[in-house]
C-alpha cells in the first residue's frame, strides 16, 4: 500500500512540475497582446495609425483625412515585479498629450496605488526632451516606489528616442548613479546579523533581526519576498542592476545564501510576516494544538497553493498575478478583496496557533524548502559519484 502511495505522490510531482514548465514555455513563444487598442485610448483624436519605426516602436497618429496630428512610442521598464510598457502620445510640437500603461507584468497592488494617485498626469504638458528624474522632475507615489520608477523610466526612454529621431532635439541624458542608500544598507545589515547569528549560534540576534524586518523590511520598505518575485525570476524579468541593487541582494542574494548554508535563515530569522505572527503568538499564549493527523493533512495545503500561484503567474505571463499574500494588505494597507479576507484570519489564527500562515499556507516556505532539498539532493549525488571513483580506484 505504501509503494502504490509513493508512486501516486511520485507521479502528482512529475506531472505539476511538467505542467508549470510548459506553462513557461508557452509564456516565451506564445504570441504578445495586441496593443493596438491602446493606441486610441493614449491619442483619442487619432482614426487610424501608421508604425514609422520598431526600437523602439514608434507611430504616427492620423485623423480622418489622413493628416498626421501626432505621435505615440511605445516603450518598457522594470517595475518590482515585471516590466512595465508605456503608450507615450505628443503632439506635432512635442509635447506630451496623453500616458498609458499598455501592459505590465508587475505587482497589481502597486499599480493600483500608482493608478489611484494619478501618477500620469505628472507627465503632461512635458516636453519629450525634457528630464524625467524620480524625486526631482517627477514625484513617487509612496507605497509604490518601484512602480513608479518603471514608469518613468519607460516615459523617459520613449520620449528621449521620439525626441531625437523625430524632432531633432538634443537630448542631455542624466547619468544614473549606482543606487545605494538606506534600504540597501538596511537589507545587507540584516542579512549580515542573521549569517552572524546562524553562524555562530547566536540565538538572541534572531529576535533583533526579526524585529528589525518587521520594521524596516515590512512597515517602511514593503518589500517581503513574495511568491511574485519567485515567477519573476523564473521568467527572466531582471531590473537594471544601477537602479535595483536592493532587487539583486534580496530577491536574488537570499535563495542564494539559503542554498549555501543548507538552511531556510529568511523565514526563520527574516521575514517581516513570520515576526508579526511570533508576536501575535507571544500576546496570544498559542496555546491551540492541532491532531496531527489534521496537521500534517493540512501542511499539504501550501503545496498545492504555491503550484497554482505560479502557474497562474505563468499563463498571465505576470509574476505578480498569483500572489496571494497578504504582505502589502498588512505592511502598506492596499491588497485585492481575498487578501482583506485572508488577512485577519490569519492574524487571529496567530494568535492560536504559531506561525498559522508559515505552516499551512506561506508558499515562499515551500521554495525555501525546495531550495534546501536541492542542495541536499546536489550534495547526496556528488558524494554517491566520488564513492564510485573510490571504488573503482579499489578495484
């Protein structure tokens, strides 16, 4: 009985990792949206469409009798979670006239909180060779802070190309300086105390690290890992390394560093939702113990769950459309209707039962999990292969 169970285990595993692979694949050979539609919604006035260029794409708006009234670009940027692509419209003048976000692979939420404070209209009026710098020329949207600097930075491409191939104007491009600052000595920091303290059986640092996240990593930044920034890798989506260092030290840096150690130190020692449930079990004694049976039934549930994240994430071909943390609902107080509802349940049941969302449904748990077993596995082969070449020496 308990063979026929290993093999049927054996074969769910097989079939959903070819599911989510083909899945990936046809995310990169499928064909892209048509964006055409768009076009109208970024230059109204326009009754027809005329491509004049590919890199990037660049259109001529005409009216009803042909005449040209205007121009549109198209062009793309990395938000958080995926790039961000842009319908620039100008007039025959050169000033910006209209702002569309075509499509976007990008955390919903974020875009969401852009899109509610009006983030485009900043643009209008501009000229397409004017700056377009974040913080100095153009205001972030607090919450959103990646998603606004995709945006920008697809306006700016966009407009900068528009400007010189049609215009003719010079264009005095800024240098963009390595982005090193608070939130990236924050994030190396605690990365630096939880090595420390893994490393050297530092069990008290474990509370100053979590706390740590739970401010800075959680309220301040928003920046959890998320199941979005796991799809995200996994279909190629690379923010500029200049502008992103934090992506690459944290999204990046800390699978990296959890393969190395053999040991899931993010979930343990880092994670600003894992701190907030140890709170909440402390206040509320944890007390409820579950059978164990039921348990262990239950831990299953954030399998399956993580499997149909990303392969949601996969079909959309949007990292960020299968998340279903409820991180930025707590940490900046914006989510879609489930997360509202996942939220408190979540933090009651903490107050129950010990790391509630970490045991049965946190599918970042699971990757790191996934990780640790690789390297398990990796290390199990290399040494059952340098066993055979001792063997054969003996022989």
């Amino acid at each position: 009985m308990s063979n026929k169970k290993t093999i049927l285990s054996m074969t769910i595993n097989i079939l959903a990792i070819l599911t989510l692979i083909t899945a990936l694949i046809a995310n990169y050979l499928l064909p892209k949206d048509n964006l055409i539609p768009k076009l109208k919604e970024a230059l109204p006035q326009a009754q027809s469409f005329n491509k004049i260029t590919s890199n990037p794409t660049i259109y001529e708006g005409l009216n009803g009798q042909g005449e040209k009234i205007g121009y549109l670009v198209i062009d793309s940027a990395m938000g958080y979670g995926g790039p961000i692509t842009v319908i620039t419209s100008t007039d025959l003048e050169g000033n910006i006239v209209g702002a569309v976000i075509a499509e976007h692979k990008d955390t919903p939420t974020f875009i969401q909180i852009v899109m509610n404070h009006d983030f485009l209209k900043q643009f209008l009026g501009k000229k397409v060779n004017e700056p377009f710098a974040l913080d100095k020329d153009i205001d972030r949207v607090t919450g959103a802070t990646f998603s606004s600097k995709g945006i920008t930075m697809a306006i700016a491409q966009g407009s900068h190309a528009l400007a010189k191939n049609q215009f003719g104007f010079s264009i005095t491009e800024e240098a963009r300086p390595v982005n090193l600052g608070a939130k990236e000595i924050t994030v190396i920091s605690l990365l630096m105390l939880a090595l420390a303290g893994v490393t050297f059986q530092l069990n008290k640092l474990r509370w100053l690290t979590l706390v740590g996240s739970l401010i800075f990593i959680g309220f301040k930044y928003n920046i959890a890992l998320s199941i979005g920034n796991i799809a995200s890798v996994l279909m190629g989506y690379f923010p500029p390394i200049k502008e992103y260092i934090f992506w690459y030290i944290w999204v990046l840096g800390v699978p990296f560093i959890i393969f190395m150690l053999g040991r899931n130190i993010y979930c343990s020692w880092l994670c600003p939702f894992g701190a907030a449930q140890e709170i909440l079990a402390k206040i509320g004694g944890s007390n409820f113990r579950c059978h164990k049976s039921i348990d262990l039934k239950a831990r299953k549930i954030k399998y399956v769950l993580t499997y149909i994240a990303l392969l949601i994430a996969f079909v959309s071909s949007s990292p960020g459309q299968g998340s279903y943390e409820p991180f930025a609902t707590l940490f900046a107080r914006q989510g879609f209707g489930i997360q509202w509802f996942i939220l408190p349940v979540v933090l009651f049941s903490s107050l129950l039962i010990s790391r509630f969302w970490c045991h049965y449904f946190c599918p970042v748990g699971v990757i790191n999990e996934l990780i640790c077993k690789l390297r398990r596995s990796l290390l199990g082969l290399l040494k059952r292969k340098k066993e055979k070449v001792v063997l054969k020496g003996e022989l």
